[in-house]
C-alpha cells in the first residue's frame, strides 16, 4: 500500500511539474533609472524606510549607497528585477514574455491574465504612476545635490541595474 501510494505521489508530482514547465511566465520590468527616482522619492524622502540607520538621505547618497550593496540585500522596492526573477543567473529562468512598466501596465497585465486563463473584466490600476519625462530625467541625474561630476549617478545605477537594462532594452536617454 505504502509503494502504491509513492507511485500515486510521484504521478501527480509529474503531472504537476509538466503542467508547471508549461505555464505561460511573465515578469514585468521598469526603467531602472525611473525606479530608482520612484523608490527615493516614495520611500526615502519620505522617510517611510531608513536607509542606512538613516531618514535624511540625498538622492545622490541614496544612490551612491545602492552601488555599494550586494543585490541580494537590497530591499525589494530597488533590488535589481534580474536578482528577483533569476533573469541574470547562471541558469537564467526563461519567460514567455517581459512586459515593461512603461507600455501600458493594465493593457499588458490584461494580455497576461487572458494568457493564463484568468478573467480579465476591468483591471484597475493601484499606484501606478506617470514616469517622469526624459528631460525630468537628466536633470534628476545630472543635477542632483551633491554629485562629483554630471554624470556620476547616471553610471553608478547603469553599472548596478545593466542586466535590468539589457533586459528591458532601456537607454538614459530614450523614454523607455
């Protein structure tokens, strides 16, 4: 009895796993340097998270300390999306699809429930915001309080999100 039900077990486990292998995946993505923006402006200078043992933090010093950080102890409103969904790994997990931020969430979370099945009736966005234009952009980066030179900051978030930005196709200075 005991051997009939591992056997049992094991079919379902298989059935499970090949009907989980075949499942539509999709993760969505946002311009790293907008992200960043978002997360000092919502979190930090809000003071809603303490970064450092600190709530007085700059831009700049908010960036300066992401570059400084491992991935894996970042918090999840700024860790890179390639550290959360595996996409940079050495054995990257694969996804149907990569839905960008800026494209329209609610017209592509609705692509991507009808994928999977899920009702679609009327999605209603929560704290979905407009990202800045490209021109709010610069002059957050570039001139920001307390950089050593233009484009310091610019770099450091290139340099800790490049996986994110190949992922996403992004650029600095295109709009998505």
């Amino acid at each position: 009895y005991e051997n009939e039900m591992r056997s049992a077990a094991a079919m379902v486990h298989r059935d499970v796993a090949e009907e989980m292998c075949s499942a539509y995946t999709f993760t969505f993505i946002r311009n790293p340097w907008d992200r960043v923006r978002s997360a000092y402006n919502g979190k930090i200078a809000t003071g809603r998270i303490m970064v450092d043992g600190r709530t007085d933090m700059t831009f700049a010093e908010f960036v300066r300390f992401i570059a400084k950080q491992d991935p894996a102890d970042m918090n999840y409103h700024w860790r890179p999306v390639s550290q959360v969904c595996l996409t940079s790994a050495q054995e990257p997990a694969k996804y149907d699809k990569i839905y960008r931020l800026e494209d329209g969430f609610n017209s592509n979370l609705a692509e991507a429930l009808q994928q999977i099945g899920w009702p679609v009736d009327e999605i209603e966005a929560q704290n979905v915001k407009t990202d800045p234009t490209v021109e709010e952009r610069i002059s957050n980066y570039t001139q920001a309080e307390g950089i050593s030179h233009k484009h310091e900051l610019v770099r450091l978030v290139r340099k800790v999100y490049k996986d994110d930005i190949r992922l996403g196709g992004y650029s600095f200075r295109k709009y998505a």
